[in-house]
C-alpha cells in the first residue's frame, strides 16, 4: 500500500515531505546509480544492509532532517534533500538526491530553495553550505538558482570520471536568502 506523503511544504513543481521507510528502496536505487555515484565522488555502490543501517541511524538524528522531494501534482517520489546540521553555530551543509529519471528537469533548483526556505524560516539557521565537484555545470547551475553563492574551493579534493578535481564551497545565509 502506497501512503499519501506527508507534504512539509509546497512548492510549484515539486513539493518537500516526510522521507519515509517505504521509499528506502527507491533512495537505495538512486544513491547507487553511476550518475550519483559520479556526482557525489563517492566511488562505490553501497550494500542494501549499510543503506538500511544508515538509515535507521539518520532517523534518530534531529540534526540531520531529511527531506523527500515529490511532483506537487501527483507526488511522485523524485528525490531527497538533507541537512547536516551544525546546532553549535546553527549552520548545516546541504545534499541533494535527485532519482536519475528526474534529472535535468529543473526540479534541483526548486528542491533546494524549498530546503534553503525550511533552514532558514523553520530551523533558524544562520547559513548553510554545500561542496559540489567543479565539473558538475548543471549542479553548480540548480545552486546558484537556488540562491547559493561562491564562497571557495578545495583544490584536487574530488575526483571526476577517474580524474582528480576541484570541490567547490558555495553557501548561502538567512540575510541572502530572504533579501531575494
């Protein structure tokens, strides 16, 4: 039995709600594709026991809301975004997932700015943060949208189709973002 999701906040595209354990598998199937594996550096496909383990682990941490993203119309499951947060200076760093099938749509952008809004207008967080390897155009694109800027870059820390490469800094703080 599918579950109507619990939307946390709507959107014109896509919509941000609850994650939800039916959905593991989907996560799982999308964190493991060559495309998130490519974009993340992460290098490797993780086991269904470690996803699930970590999952398990994720939803008894308060500091680490995740956040599933759905088409506002029908509320397909089209990815994640999560936040890492930082309580002790109220920041966090910022992961998108998108499913493979929903790439290049422009649901990136509109994801993240729902995300930005929650942090900000909801969690009262002072900035937030993301790393994205320099050769992912299309991510650094959805970012800057979104409302991130450029605020550095950690040199050859990433790696790109068996290369090393740039990471990419870009945040985004409370002022900026409710100025825009």
């Amino acid at each position: 039995m599918t579950r109507t999701p619990l939307v946390l906040l709507d959107g014109t595209r896509v919509s941000l709600a609850a994650t939800s354990r039916d959905h593991l598998e989907d996560y799982h199937r999308w964190e493991n594709d060559p495309g998130t594996i490519l974009g993340f550096g992460t290098q490797v496909a993780q086991s269904w026991e470690v996803r699930a383990a970590g999952w398990e682990a994720q939803g008894r941490n308060r500091n680490y809301p995740q956040f599933e993203v759905v088409d506002a119309a029908d509320h397909t499951p089209l990815g994640v975004t999560t936040l890492s947060i930082d309580p002790a200076v109220r920041t966090a760093e910022f992961v998108v997932l998108l499913a493979p099938e929903a790439r290049g749509k422009g649901f990136a952008a509109e994801a993240t700015a729902l995300t930005l809004r929650w942090a900000f207008e909801y969690a009262a967080l002072r900035m937030v943060w993301l790393k994205v390897l320099e050769p992912n155009t299309a991510g650094i694109a959805a970012y800057r949208k979104a409302g991130f800027q450029p605020a550095g870059r950690l040199r050859r820390s990433g790696y790109w189709l068996g290369r090393d490469c740039d990471e990419l800094l870009m945040d985004a703080t409370a002022e900026d973002f409710t100025a825009s």
